[in-house]
C-alpha cells in the first residue's frame, strides 16, 4: 500500500476511534474541515508540519500515522 494511502486509512480510523468528526479534528489540528476530508480520501497529502498537528490532535505519534498495517 503506497504511503498516501496508508496516512489516509490511518487518519480515518484514529480519528473514528477518538470518536471524533473531521470538523472537531479539523478545529484541534487547526486547519479546515474539508482538507481534512480531502486527506482521508487520499486526495491530498500531508506537509510535515500538518502531520504533526494531526498527531498531536489525535494525541499519537506522527510516525502511527504513517506506519502501514501488518
């Protein structure tokens, strides 16, 4: 699984687990409901420093974000 696809699938299911929407993730991170979006769809991908704010709103490491599944 290429790595766009993997942060996409990572973000989604963490933030589902938090139990949280894109709009509530959107507003910890700091940026906009719809990149949001648009990154758990594998649309986009992530600058460094947006991986990080999502990692620290979602309280993991920016690495879980990207690790692949086993």
């Amino acid at each position: 699984m290429e790595i766009r696809k993997t942060f996409a699938s990572n973000l989604r299911l963490m933030r589902q687990t938090k139990g949280l929407s894109q709009e509530e993730l959107a507003h910890r991170a700091e940026i906009d409901r719809t990149y949001v979006s648009s990154l758990e769809r594998g649309i986009y991908s992530p600058s460094i420093d947006v991986l990080e704010k999502l990692a620290s709103a979602l309280g993991v490491s920016p690495g879980e974000l990207i690790r692949p599944h086993e």
